[in-house]
C-alpha cells in the first residue's frame, strides 16, 4: 500500500506562486518504475492532468496551459514532490490532486494512476 499526504495550496491573487507539496509513504512505492503526477478538478468536470514526474529518470511531463508557468521537482531522499506553479489564472482554481503509479505508459490519463493524495484546494481571486 502506499498514501501519499498532500500540503500546500490555499488562497491566492492572480498572478501569483504557489507550491504544492505530495509525500509518498509505503514501502511499496519504486523509485525506478513509479510515476507521480498532478491532477485537478473542477466542480462537474473530470480530473484533468497537470504534470507528472517519472521518478528515477526525472523526467518530466506537463500540460500545455501550464508549460512555462510549473514546475514538478522530486526529492529521493525524503520522498517528496513539489508542484510549484507561478502566474497563476482564475482558471487555475481547482482541487489539486497527487497520485502515482507504477509502469505507467501514459502519465496523463488518470485511470493510470492507483494511489491518490487527499486533494488540496486552490483557488485564484481577480
């Protein structure tokens, strides 16, 4: 089993930064076959894929309307990511999501995914 804890988000002003933070915990949880990624939602709407972290390679993945604006970055040694998004929209407001999974082929599509964070609201004001 693995849980993944969520913190971060909250409250913030158009244009401005905020980071999310995911911890893994379980030992179940493989450094060179699992994939965390971001996911958000809106009221009525599926979850929508943010970005994804593979975790050995580091490589990342993004969505178009955050390129350029995010940034996903992973710490081995305290099993961490972090999702820092800068000049954030009013349509960034949604619940954030992590989640991982392992030998995932396509980071963007949920279903890939089998272990989820709690969520962490975010909203962006005018």
């Amino acid at each position: 089993q693995i849980q993944l804890v969520q913190s971060g988000g909250g409250l913030v002003q158009v244009g401005g930064s905020l980071s999310l933070n995911c911890e893994v915990f379980g030992r179940t949880f493989n450094r060179y076959r699992n994939t965390v990624g971001w996911f958000r939602q809106t009221p009525g709407n599926e979850r929508e894929f943010v970005a994804a972290i593979k975790w050995y390679s580091g490589t990342a993945e993004y969505a178009d309307f955050v390129k350029g604006r995010a940034t996903i970055s992973r710490d081995n040694a305290k099993l961490t990511i972090d999702l820092q998004m800068n000049s954030l929209k009013t349509e960034d407001t949604a619940i954030y999501f992590c989640a991982t999974g392992r030998n995932i082929m396509s980071s963007s599509i949920s279903s890939e995914y089998d272990y989820w964070g709690q969520g962490t609201q975010v909203t962006v004001s005018p």
